[in-house]
C-alpha cells in the first residue's frame, strides 16, 4: 500500500486514542475531525467531568460569580468521540500500540495523543496535608470545595506560594473581605515568573490591598485540632500564624509517572516532542505515531534557542492541540511546526497582567513606558542583547507590538523612544530572577534543556 493510500484508509477506518480530557484534548479532538478524521475516536480522562475552562477556577468561581459546573469549555465542532471519564490511564505499551486504563480494561490505537496536562503539586507531609481545611486548587471540585469554605467566612486564610495561581487567590480572599496571609518562600511574588523588578510592584500591590505578606520565609508546619482541622501554621523564622484555611500554591507536577516503563522521553518536566509535536523516545528517536500537545509537552521553539519549553499557557493549549491533529491525519511533507508565541495573562488586585515570549529567559529589564510606582507600565525583558519577552500591568494594548520585537529578534535594551518613556525607563537593570538551580512555582514557561531525553529533576521541598 502506498503511503497516500495507507492514510486515505487511516482517515477512513484508523483509531486514534486522545489521553487527557482536557482544553487540549478536546480542541484536539474537534481538529481531528476537521481535518477530515472519520476513524474511531476516544478520549480518556482521569476526572468524572467533560474537558472545562480552569481559568475561572482561581477567578470568578471563587468569588461566587460562576459556578463550577458552568465552566464546561464550550464545543467548536462535534467530536463523535467514545469518552471514558473518571478512569485514568496506567500504562502505556509502544509496541503493541495499547494503553492500560485505570478500570482494568485496554485501548489499541494507531495514533495517540497526550494532553494529561498538570496537576497541582500537594503539601510535602501527607499526614498534615489531609488535615480539615488544607486546600489545593487545580481541578473544578478542587474550586468548589474552597468555594463553600470561603464562602463560610474563615477567620484567616493561608496561601502557601505567590505564583499566580497563589496571587489569585489572595486576590479573591481580599475581594470577598476574607483576612488572608501568604508565604512566598522567595523574595516578592511573581519573582519566578517576572523576576524580582517586577515582583516589588506585585508585593507593593498585595500589601496596598491588605493581604499580610511574608517573603523570604518557608512554613515548616501546619498543625491542627483534637477534630483534625488545621489551626495555625509554624514559620520558618519562628512566628506562628493561627489560620483556619489553607491553600498549598507550590506549583504543578507534569502527569507523566503513568508512562515511567514506556520507553518515552517522558519525566518530571515533561513529554519531549518535536516542533511536529511527535514524542520522543528514550533513545532520542522520534516516534510517528505518539504525538504530545499542552501543558505536558516539552518542545522546541526556535525564537528562544531552540531550548525545550514547557508551556503552562491556555493559548499554547489549543494551538500545540491543533498543530498536533492536523500532523497526525497528514502525510510529512504536509505537516507544520509549531511555533506559537507564548503568551499568559492574570487578573489579580483589579490590575491585568499580561506577557509575551519568556522572561525566566532574561538576564535584564527595562521600563519602557509608564512607570513602576504607578503599577501601570510596560516592560521589555532582554537577552544576550535581544528582545526575548515582555510584560505589561493595565497596558495590554503595547504587546502586540513587542510580540513582534521578539520575531524578529530586535535589539535590546529599545532603541526607539515613547512619549511615556520615565527616567526610570532610560537604562535597563538586572532582571533578578532566581536561582534556575533552585525550583520554583512561579513561572508559566519552564526552559528545560536541549536534550530530548533528559528526564532528571530533583525537588527537595521547601515549604513556601
């Protein structure tokens, strides 16, 4: 048979199994079919829910402005798909081309895709993360249950980490007149993901809105009551903080351990793919018929080195899913990269913050319009002497422009001049970003090397 042939037949009669019911997963799904995929679709999900939209979850559903179950991701197409909810994978055989779910039964398949996506990093010591009131939040039941205790008027609320899921919800507490304080085991919030410029306005903007915020401190542990409801939480500089919810923001854990015997190039930071979006295998031998899109995926972007990203962006979600549908129902010579800026954006203390491109990347900082103290300003992040990323609060409207500064790797610091260029704006600083050796829950873009096989990471908790 023919290659032509083989995938007339394969669009025909072919099963495709899509692991992750997720925003990816399910824009993956409906791109399929678009592309003109008539074969046997399934899609498999580890939680009992149709793929929903997790943004709102830190936002308007923890306000009581939107329900949970109404934030089901709405249907651009019809998927024809056999769904197996609430029943997660387990394993993963290449040769035989199965997957092993959870309930005991196996899928063939003669393409797959990966869209498992995340899952939120848990308090380190078990017995005091089961305790009453200790919360993390990442999935749709995850945010109704902090809901109602929100909603309850908790005395004080606890936020372990200010990454942005961690800022939202200390955005959301002091929204509903909740007392809240956070521990951020860094020296400001954000300083993971926007450094630590940045990250003093984002400390200046949780103080000025009464959150009590603690830097450069860890929680070394949580204790509860006789009933087992946490009570208060211990500091690592010896103050104790009586709370009685607490919500752990240490960041996200790639849902990969299911395929820890496959053979892929899968570990702690991710699924290595190609700018395809084809998965690698442990030998750095690029598979045909595994394909990896969304949170999970590491790939390379050629704007940034050709390092491996992985993105934790809602937009790169729904771009990498299509990208990866169209390669998988086309033949080589039709096939695209994929090559989507990264772009992230939170609402928090009434202030829009936006980016582009990836500044954990940056070694410098620069104002380039508005100003720093007004936490209304535009700022361009650079690297080896080119424009690598940007963020702006409350000024949206210039990233466009910067988005395309970074295509065309543009000079840094900017040569041109604005009529709301500040003092401040005339020279760049250091970037202060963190210590790459040391892990962080902060950042939305995690650089994670060159090699396609490399699956080592070590984490040694730190509580905060």
């Amino acid at each position: 048979m023919t290659i032509d042939g083989y995938l007339e037949a394969f669009r025909r009669e072919g099963r495709i199994v899509v692991v992750g019911a997720s925003l990816a997963g399910l824009r993956a799904a409906e791109a399929l079919r678009a592309e003109g995929f008539a074969g046997t679709l399934t899609l498999v999900g580890d939680e009992p829910h149709e793929p929903y939209d997790r943004p709102p979850l830190s936002k308007q559903v923890l306000l009581g402005k939107v329900p949970a179950d109404h934030t089901r991701l709405p249907r651009v197409r019809p998927v024809d798909a056999q769904w197996r909810l609430g029943s997660a994978a387990t394993g993963l055989d290449l040769a035989a081309k199965r997957v092993r779910l959870a309930d005991g039964d196996v899928l063939d398949y003669d393409r797959l895709l990966i869209t498992t996506g995340v899952r939120a990093r848990p308090w380190p010591q078990e017995l005091e993360a089961e305790l009453d009131g200790v919360f993390v939040l990442r999935t749709q039941d995850d945010a109704v249950q902090l809901h109602h205790r929100l909603a309850a008027g908790p005395r004080r609320v606890l936020v372990i980490g200010a990454g942005f899921t961690g800022s939202e919800i200390a955005s959301a507490c002091r929204e509903r007149d909740v007392p809240v304080t956070v521990a951020e085991r860094g020296a400001a919030p954000l300083v993971g993901a926007l450094g630590g410029v940045v990250g003093e306005v984002a400390a200046e903007l949780q103080r000025a809105h009464g959150v009590d915020l603690r830097c450069g401190v860890q929680v070394t542990g949580l204790e509860g009551d006789s009933a087992g409801r946490v009570r208060t939480a211990h500091f690592s500089d010896g103050t104790v903080v009586a709370c009685d919810v607490v919500v752990v923001a240490l960041g996200a854990t790639r849902n990969t351990e299911w395929l820890a015997d496959s053979g892929l190039g899968a570990g702690p930071r991710g699924i290595a793919c190609d700018a395809g979006c084809r998965a690698f295998d442990v030998r750095g031998i690029v598979t045909d018929d595994v394909f990896v899109a969304g949170d999970v995926a590491r790939s390379p972007h050629p704007l940034f080195g050709y390092q491996f990203l992985s993105l934790e962006h809602w937009g790169n979600a729904v771009a990498q899913a299509e990208v990866a549908a169209h390669n998988m129902v086309s033949a080589s010579a039709e096939r695209r990269p994929h090559l989507w800026m990264p772009s992230f954006w939170s609402a928090q203390f009434g202030v829009n913050i936006k980016s582009v491109g990836v500044p954990p990347m940056a070694d410098q900082i620069m104002v380039t319009q508005g100003s720093l103290a007004e936490q209304r300003f535009t700022a361009a992040y650079g690297f080896q002497g080119r424009v690598i990323a940007a963020v702006t609060f409350d000024q949206a409207k210039w990233l466009d422009f910067y988005e395309r500064q970074i295509e065309r790797a543009a000079s840094f610091p900017p040569e041109f001049t604005t009529v709301d260029r500040r003092p401040e704006g005339r020279q760049p600083v250091a970037a202060d970003f963190p210590d790459p050796s040391q892990p962080s829950h902060g950042p939305t873009v995690t650089l994670s090397g060159y090699s396609p096989t490399d699956r080592r990471v070590s984490f040694t908790p730190r509580r905060a």
